[in-house]
C-alpha cells in the first residue's frame, strides 16, 4: 500500500477551478524525451549527464547540495533547437 500511495504523490497533478471548488487531474503529456528534436550528439549528452547525475545522489547528499538538475530548452516550440 505504501508504494501506491508515493506513486500517486509522484503524478503530475493540473489543478482546476470547477462549480467554485478545485480539481485535481493527472497531467499526462504525450512528449517524452525519446521524441524531443534535438540534435542527436546534444541528445546523447543530455542523457549521459543525466545519467551521471541520478548515479551521484548520495554524493549530494553527503556534501549538503540539492539534488536537483534543471535543463533550458529554447527554440520555436516542439524543436529544441539552438541558435
């Protein structure tokens, strides 16, 4: 029961204003990083950092850091292109 219940904390959750009460609906989005446009070799990158860094967590926790990992994506939507 408690793997359910941290499985329902980890969906994405879109709150929304219905008959003056909130609502909440799993935000399922259809993009994933398998169909992002990126160049190959960026793509590549990305996932190998990434990769690195999920290995690294309790390294962040050891030195007091916050896991966390943060991308900027820009380009016309959908592309993931860089100037």
């Amino acid at each position: 029961m408690a793997k359910e219940i941290k499985a329902e904390d980890r969906r994405l959750k879109l709150y929304m204003n219905q008959n003056e009460s909130w609502k909440a609906i799993d935000l399922q989005h259809p993009a994933t990083f398998e169909t992002l446009a990126m160049e190959a070799d960026l793509k590549k990158t990305v996932l190998e950092d990434l990769t690195r860094f999920i290995q690294r967590k309790e390294y962040y926790r050891k030195i007091g850091k916050a896991w966390k990992r943060g991308y900027l994506l820009f380009g016309p939507p959908g592309t993931g292109n860089r100037p």
